[in-house]
C-alpha cells in the first residue's frame, strides 16, 4: 500500500485547521442582531379624535315672570390633519421577539360644520292698562357659525413586536398591544341664551357664544402598527412605518371659560353663573385614529 510523505500529511492537517479557522472567523464576524432600539418620527395625523358636543338646557327669563323654556344645539367636532411626534424602545430578549414601550403625542385643530342653534320660551306677559295676563310662546332657530378649537391627545402603549428581516439592512417591525389615553382640549362657539323683560313686558334676548375648555379624560384602548427600518450604519436606521390607535367614546367634562361676544349682550351673566345654568354638558369623542411616521432609529 502507498505511505503518503510525512510532510503531506502536516500540510493536509494544516490546511484543515485553516479551513476551520477561516469558517469560525466568519461565524464570529456575522453581525449580533440589536437587543435594544430607540427610536423617534415625525407623525402624519391621517385621523384623529372626533365627537359632537350636545346641549340641552333652560334658557331663563330674568328679573320677573313664570316661563318654561329650552334651548339646545349639537357643536361637531372633527379634527383636521396635523402633525404630532412619537417614539419609543424596543427591546429583545430574543432575535426575534420582545417588548415595546410606545409614547405617541398630537395636537390637532378642530372643525366641523353645525347645524341650528335653536331656543323655545313660554311666559306670562301682563299688558296695560291693567295688567291682563297673556300666555305668550316665542322662540327660533339661528344658523351657528362652524367650530374651532384644538384637541391634544397622548397615547402611551405596552406592545409585543416581532422583527423580521435582516438588521444590518433592511429590516420590518409588527407591533401591537394595550394603550392608555389622556385627551383635552377647548372648543367654541357653543350657544347659550338669557331672556330678560323689560317695562310693558317687553321681551329682550341675549345670544351668548362661549369658549368651554374639555376636562382631560382618560380611557383604555390598543394599538398596532408596523414599521420598516433600513440601516444607514451599524447602529443607525431610518424608519417608515404606519400606526393605527383603537379606543371607545369616552364623555368628556366641558365648563366654559369666556364669553366670546360680551359687547352683544345687554345684561351680561357671569361665566360661573352661565357654568351653572347650562349644567353638565359632556362631550362624546372617539379617541381612535391613525397616523403615517418617519424617523430615525438607533440600536446597540
């Protein structure tokens, strides 16, 4: 049988171990996928909370009189597109798999187009010479100018996301999971009206249009939304991604804060008297909503 050179041998157990060398080096160069990301974008508002403000109250008759009276309106609310901020740290015990903390805040102008604002008053006039009591009914309906206002909402949500994709390139985050809202807020012009009667049972009427600032309110809802990241480094990436805020309809505490006409009333209430009569008024708003992002990542 052929005996191979010695000197073959060591160079056949040479070359071996400089192939396993060679193929733990790459094995050892191949880039650790990121444990923790942090992260922040610029967000696009595509939708955002929404509601309608409904009055129903009693209108009074001043200084003198038996009356029975009403008064209400619906005040629409509906935000317009804005922009707003949001960011977050993900973390991953696993390659794959891991946590997420997400702070999402927006401010947003309101609008929206309202309907009549209409009031009904039923009193006792006495007419001269002798004072003849007369049952008198009176009352309309006046076009209301279009709401405006702003809504600030803050988001905060606790997600599980998965990563798929390569890192070091280009890489897709899914998250998704519980959130909590705090949203607040002022709108006008909301109606409110006084009726006063002067000598001869002359009937006036003051049209008050009020500013009311929104008690923050908080509610409980979800989140999900998906992001694509493209390494621009080792440790940088920029993101692009979508995120959508489910949440209930929350009521809302409103109290109005001003008197946005004072010069058009003849016998002006004041604004705590005015919080009185019109009593509690709650506002109904959707917190859901949606928004576009890009921003930028860094990730260790």
């Amino acid at each position: 049988m052929r005996q191979f050179p010695a000197s073959a041998v060591v160079l056949l157990a040479l070359g071996g171990f400089a192939v396993a060398d060679n193929a733990a080096a790459q094995a050892n160069s191949a880039p650790q996928p990121p444990r923790v990301e942090v992260w922040g974008a610029v967000t696009g508002i595509l939708a955002g909370p929404a509601g309608a403000l409904v009055t129903s109250y009693s209108p009074p008759l001043l200084f003198d009189g038996d009356f029975t009276s009403l008064g209400g309106q619906t005040l629409a609310v509906d935000t317009r597109f804005a922009v707003g901020m949001t960011g977050g740290i993900n973390v991953f015990p696993s390659a794959h798999v891991g946590l997420q903390v997400l702070l999402d805040r927006a401010s947003f102008d309101v609008g929206g187009t309202n309907g009549a604002y209409a009031t009904a008053l039923q009193y006792v006039s006495r007419q001269p010479p002798n004072d003849a009591t007369q049952i008198v009914n009176t009352g309309g309906s006046i076009a209301w100018p279009d709401t405006s206002g702003s809504l600030t909402e803050l988001a905060i949500g606790l997600n599980a996301i998965v990563r798929m994709g390569r890192p070091e390139r280009l890489s897709v985050t899914v998250s998704g999971g519980p959130s909590y809202y705090r949203i607040s807020g002022s709108v006008q012009p909301l109606g409110y009206t006084t009726f006063h009667l002067g000598g001869h049972s002359v009937l006036f009427e003051d049209a008050y249009r009020l500013a009311v600032s929104l008690t923050p309110a908080h509610a409980l809802g979800f989140n999900t939304g998906i992001e694509f990241n493209e390494a621009v480094g080792r440790h940088a990436a920029i993101v692009v991604g979508y995120r959508y805020f489910g949440g209930p309809q929350v009521d809302v505490a409103v109290h109005p804060t001003a008197i946005l006409n004072p010069d058009e009333v003849s016998f002006p209430q004041s604004i705590t008297d005015v919080a009185s009569r019109l009593g509690p008024t709650p506002m109904r708003i959707s917190v859901s909503g949606s928004r576009v992002l890009v921003g930028f990542k860094v990730v260790r």
